[in-house]
C-alpha cells in the first residue's frame, strides 16, 4: 500500500513515519549485506528498542565531515 503525507524530509514526524515500515534504506540491513547496519540493528530500531536519533560510528563521522565536505564544493 502506498501512502502520500505532506512532510518535510527529516523532519521528525517524517521519522516518525518511516520508523514502523521498511523502507528502501532498509533494504541492505535487512538483507543482510548492509556494511554499517546488521539486520538485528535494523529490527531493534524497527521495534522501539533502540532510542531514536541512534547512530553509528559512519553516521557520526558523515555528520561531523559534513560541513567541511560543503564549505570545500
């Protein structure tokens, strides 16, 4: 089933959404060759059992290059 909100992208209510469905970006976690998410990460998170806003050591990293990967194009 296909659903359309009108959300901001990164908003919190658009996390709020995409939390109970699978989605695209879970695709590799939950087939089992995502490099940076194992598929029990990915069903801890998809339960409630990881705190939201819970990152990896990659997701950090990108947060934290971020702005220079900006300030440098």
């Amino acid at each position: 089933m296909i659903e359309c909100h009108e959300v901001i992208p990164g908003s919190p209510r658009w996390h709020a959404l995409r939390l109970p469905v699978l989605t695209a970006s879970d695709i590799g976690a939950a087939a089992g060759v995502d490099k940076h998410k194992t598929p029990l990460a990915l069903s801890a998170e998809k339960t409630g059992l990881l705190p939201p806003g819970f990152e990896n050591k990659m997701m950090r990293r990108g947060r934290w290059f971020e702005a220079a990967g900006i300030n440098a194009i």
